[in-house]
C-alpha cells in the first residue's frame, strides 16, 4: 500500500505544477514607442490601451503599456486577432474618451514586432 502512495503523490504534484505553469501561458506580447520632437530614437509609450477582437466577436482587454512600452496577454486561443491601441484622452476629472491611434492583424501565438507611433499619436 506504502509503494502505491508515492508515485501518486508524486504524479498528484506533477499535474498541480504543469496546470499551475499552463495556466500563465504567454499568449501575444509586444512594445509600443514613439518619436518625441528633439530625440534621435523612440520613447517608450506608458499608459495606452491595447485591445484584441478575436474571432469569437468579443473585444478582450486592454492590455496596458507599462514604464518600458511593453504589453501582454496571456491565455488566449490561437488564431488572427484584430489588435487596436488607444491614447485616453482626458476631457475632465470624471470624462475621458479613447482615441485610436494604431491598428494591425496579429498572430497568436505571437511576438508582435515593436510599434513606433509618429509624433503626432
């Protein structure tokens, strides 16, 4: 009885482990930057919101650009997303509206090549 218990313990740790690993799976990531007047390369661009609408016809996100322009979604199906980045455009304390400044086909799984924005987004 002793010599049953350790291997299913065992195999019992092994499948909470690879769930535990799958589970954070990463999906589609990418970086966004721009070029600010005055500087010879790009910026990193913090704080846009980047959205996915899949095949399902449901928008997934946002994803949102941290201190080094970086994104990333994790868990989702294979297949072509339509992915859209936005600039949140503050109006007052309690009205904000997105302004899309980019859009592409992208792959996922996939690494999306990084995104430079002209000044002007």
């Amino acid at each position: 009885m002793q010599t049953l218990k350790r291997p299913l313990l065992i195999l019992s740790f092994a499948l909470v482990v690879s769930s535990l690993v799958h589970a954070q799976t990463l999906s589609l990531s990418g970086f966004l930057y721009r070029y600010s007047p005055g500087t010879p390369s790009p910026s990193p661009v913090i704080q846009y919101e980047i959205y996915l609408f899949g095949q399902s016809g449901m928008w997934i996100g946002p994803a949102i650009t941290d201190i080094n322009g970086g994104y990333a979604f994790y868990n989702l199906p294979p297949g072509k997303y339509l992915m859209r980045i936005y600039r949140v455009q503050y109006q007052s304390q309690t009205q904000s509206q997105r302004v899309p400044v980019w859009e592409q086909e992208v792959q996922v799984p996939g690494v999306v090549n990084p995104i430079v924005l002209p000044q002007d987004r």
